[in-house]
C-alpha cells in the first residue's frame, strides 16, 4: 500500500455524484474523493490545479462532453485514469471513450460492484506504477551519487551530460563538514541550511565517512547566511555549535569541482590545529597559511623540549611554561606536519618530562598516570589545544608536587613575580591564577609573613621605583606614575604621599 488515490467525481446532477460518494467505502479500498465538477470544463481545471489519479466522469456534461475532456486533457499531459459513465449504451461513445484512454466505460444506473471491482483494478494498476516509478527514482539517486562522487574524485568527464543528473548551474560550491567531538549528533545538511530550502539545490554524499555537499543556486547565498552566524557567535546546542566544517571558493565549472573538494580534504586535514571552539576553517587559511617553520619530530627534538620544560619546572617559572607552550604550538602549526606525527611527538615529550622530573625529584610522590594511559589520552584528543591544556595540567601537577609549598617558598614566587611586573595591571588575584594557589590562602601567608596585605606591597615597589624616577630623571609626575603601574595620577600621589610622607612633588623638592 502506498498513498491514498485520488478520485474526482464529474456529474451534472448533483444527486447522483452524491450517490455515487455514498455508494463506495473509499478509505476501506485506500481511495479519497478530492473534488466534484458539474460540468467537462470544471474537471480540465481541476486536473490543471490539482493531482488527481482517478476521474470518474459523466459522458454528457455541459460546456464540454466527457469524451472531449478526456481528449483535451491528453493533450495537456494528464496521465492519470478515466472511468466513464453514461445512461446511453452506444458504443461510439465507448470507442471515442477508450481511444483517448479511458480504462472503464459503466452505464447508468452504477452498479455498486461493478464500480467497485474497476477501482481496485484501477488501484491495482496504479500501485504497480508507482513501485515501478519508485524503482526507477532509486536507481537514478543511486547513478547520480557515482557520477557526483566520480566528478569529485577523478574530475570532469566530457562524454556525461550533467545537466541529466541535475548537476547543471552557475556557481558551484563544496562544502565538507562532519561532528566537532565524535560524541555529537550531527545535523542533516538540510536541517543545517533550513528545512526552507530547496532540495535541488545541493547534493549530498558521503565519501570516507566525510559529509561532502555540492552547494548551487540559492544555497550558496543561504550557506553565506549561515557563516555570518559563525562570526557573531554560536549559541551553545544550536546545530551550527556541533558540527566543524571546510569550505572552498565558488566556482563557475564543474571542470573545476575537484580541486575545489580536494582543497576542501587538505583542509580538513588541518582541523587538529584549530583554535578552541573554532568551528570553520575556510580556504583562505590554506592559501594564505602564514609563515612556515621546520621543526624534526625526532627523540633528539622531543628530548630537547623536554629539557626545556623540566628547567621551567625547577625554575617554578609557570610564565616561561605558558610562554614555551605559545612557541611550541606556533612551530607545530606551521610545520606542515600531520596531526598523527604531532601527537606522537607530544607524547615523547611528555614522557621525557615525566622521566627528567623521577630522576631529579625521585623521593617525591608526584601523582601521574602511567605511559599507558598518557598514550590513551592523546589518542583520543581531537584538537591540538587539548594536548596543551592537559600538559598544562600535569606540569601543574608536578610544579605543586616538588614545592613543598612552604610559606616562604610561596611568598619568595610572588615576591619575585610582583618586583618583575609590577608595572602591569596585577593583584592578588592575578597572581594567584598564574601561580595557581588560593588567592585567599596567598594573601593570609603574605600578611603572616610581610605583616601588610599584598596591595600594600605592590604600592611599595611601584613608590620605591617612583622615588627613584624622581631623582634620576626630570620625567613628569603623571609619567612616572603610568610607568610605575598607576593609571590614576591622583591615586599615584596619595599612595606616595601615606608611603614617603610627602607628595612626589615635595619629594623632588627636597632633594634639589
């Protein structure tokens, strides 16, 4: 079974297409009677308006005969089934009747199983039709799909005709996306350019388990819509928020199809260096990469970063870590070399980390997962930045392991850290985060040991390079205090003032 047939019931006494509708269970026998017409003109503009499989139809209708219909409606190209009824038994009219292609001629009065029995041959028919036709549409989607994945694969072939396949237009665009984690549904492309669109606009296929599009027409405008969206913002769980996607530029021929969809595979390729929720990556980061860098992924390289960070971590210089990271990250992007060997790469380093900091700190427990386990875990981070931030983490593991975390080897970091940068926008809770303790903790330790909060240090350090500023250079007051960290000159003035007694002017006085 499939759907419901319509029928259009065509008589000029409305009681007897009443009649007619009362005399047949039409749902039971998977019919529905769409219309009714009262005379031959009424039905030709049915069948131009709406889709109707079956007419049942009067041979003598006003304006026009149901023979004339039949003939007329031929001729315009309706294909669906006629059932004659008539008063008269003249075979003329049966003969005229079935010429044009009528499939029944009944006589009046309609005997109910006689019309009956026609519908269900009639449905019958139709059923076997429509299977057929389905058929037939399956094999054309299937032909399309290879001649699509041929065109994109191994390029244009003269001897097609395109235009068959539905494949002709004036702009052409690739498009390649697939789930931004492997644990996210991935949206149909329809969803994603709006259930509005029209089918014939794209196509789809799936090639090496990548989702590949072929954008035309008006879909080259609605994808454009939707890049829009992803330069102002995602918003989280939207359809646009799971998936990762490449695009190449437009182009006017389909002989240019494939190096548009191999461009697309490069920069797929390239996904691994994408920056934490970058979803995009468009054709002009391939032609435009930026600076390239040559870095050896060899033992001796990995084993040289290594050292690198194990100094770092001796040093607690958690900003020359960060710092190193940035570097190391710029290189590997740019290396040109593949996400595989980079992740490998990492993992000798991490490893080498981990044994440099056994053999120096041996009798202390640091709590790190065994290689096994390292190796899991790169395996499955999708993204370079997630190899980072986990080394990250684990050097912060090792950092607060081999501290013994004493109040003077915590306020002999931040004592340094604070005479370095004193000049920059910093407070306790700032460095707090960067030495990734408990800013209240921090600030108890400091007052315990400095007996003054670490606000009042700071201002100390930046009065003290202040005083100095005075008496060696003739900078102006409100210059010095920018650069001794103040954005306020008032502010610098009363700080200077409770710290040395006197205003800064005073001060320089004083010592002229």
């Amino acid at each position: 079974m499939g759907e419901r047939i319509s029928v259009l019931v065509a008589d000029d006494e409305k009681i007897i297409r009443q009649g007619i509708k009362a005399m047949i269970e039409w749902e039971k026998q998977d019919f529905y009677v769409c219309g009714e017409a009262d005379n031959g003109e009424s039905v030709l503009e049915y069948l131009r308006k709406k889709k109707i499989d079956v007419v049942l139809l009067d041979i003598r209708m006003p304006i026009l005969d149901g023979t004339k219909v039949i003939e007329m409606a031929r001729k315009e190209g309706y294909e669906g089934e006629f059932i004659i009824l008539s008063g008269y038994s003249d075979f003329n009219y049966a003969k005229t009747a079935i010429k044009y292609g009528a499939s029944f001629y009944l006589t009046k009065p309609i005997d109910e199983d006689e019309l009956t029995d026609a519908l269900i041959q009639i449905r019958d028919k139709l059923y076997k039709k429509r299977e057929k036709e389905n058929s037939i549409n399956n094999y054309a989607i299937k032909a399309k799909d290879v001649i699509l994945q041929e065109l994109l694969q191994k390029g244009y072939d003269s001897s097609i005709n395109y235009e068959d396949f539905g494949l002709k237009s004036n702009n052409y665009q690739i498009v390649m996306y697939e789930s931004y984690s492997p644990f996210y549904y991935v949206y149909s492309f329809a969803d994603i350019l709006g259930t509005c669109i029209n089918e014939n606009w794209f196509d789809f296929l799936k090639i090496d388990n990548k989702n590949v599009v072929l954008l035309k027409d008006e879909a080259l405008e609605r994808f454009n819509r939707i890049l829009e969206h992803y330069r102002d913002g995602i918003q989280n769980r939207s359809p646009l928020d799971v998936i990762f996607l490449s695009y190449s530029p437009v182009v006017h021929n389909l002989s240019e199809i494939k190096e548009s969809y191999e461009l697309c595979l490069k920069m797929m390729s390239r996904r691994f260096f994408s920056s934490k929720k970058e979803h995009v990556i468009s054709y002009e980061m391939i032609m435009n990469p930026g600076e390239e860098c040559h870095i050896n992924l060899d033992e001796q390289e990995a084993s040289k970063w290594a050292n690198i960070f194990t100094d770092k971590v001796q040093c607690f210089n958690r900003e020359g870590i960060e710092n190193d990271l940035q570097m190391l990250t710029h290189e590997l992007t740019f290396s040109g070399r593949k996400a595989e060997e980079i992740r490998y790469f990492f993992i000798d380093v991490f490893i080498n980390i981990k044994k440099n900091v056994s053999s120096i700190y041996g009798n202390i427990d640091i709590p790190l997962e065994n290689n096994k386990v390292i190796m899991e875990n790169f395996s499955h981070m999708y993204y370079m930045y997630e190899i980072i931030d986990y080394i990250k983490i684990q050097l912060d593991v090792i950092l607060k392991s081999v501290n013994n975390l004493s109040n003077k080897s915590i306020l002999e970091e931040i004592l340094a850290y604070t005479c370095s940068n004193y000049t920059k926008n910093i407070k306790l809770e700032t460095v707090a985060e960067i030495f990734g303790y408990n800013s209240s903790y921090l600030g108890k330790i400091f007052k315990e040991n400095k007996g003054m909060s670490y606000r009042s240090f700071l201002d100390e350090v930046r009065v003290k390079e202040a005083a100095r500023l005075l008496d060696e250079t003739e900078m102006k007051v409100y210059e010095i205090a920018s650069k001794v960290g103040y954005s306020s000159v008032d502010y610098f003035q009363i700080k200077f003032k409770k710290i040395k007694g006197v205003t800064p002017t005073e001060y320089r006085c004083e010592k002229i």
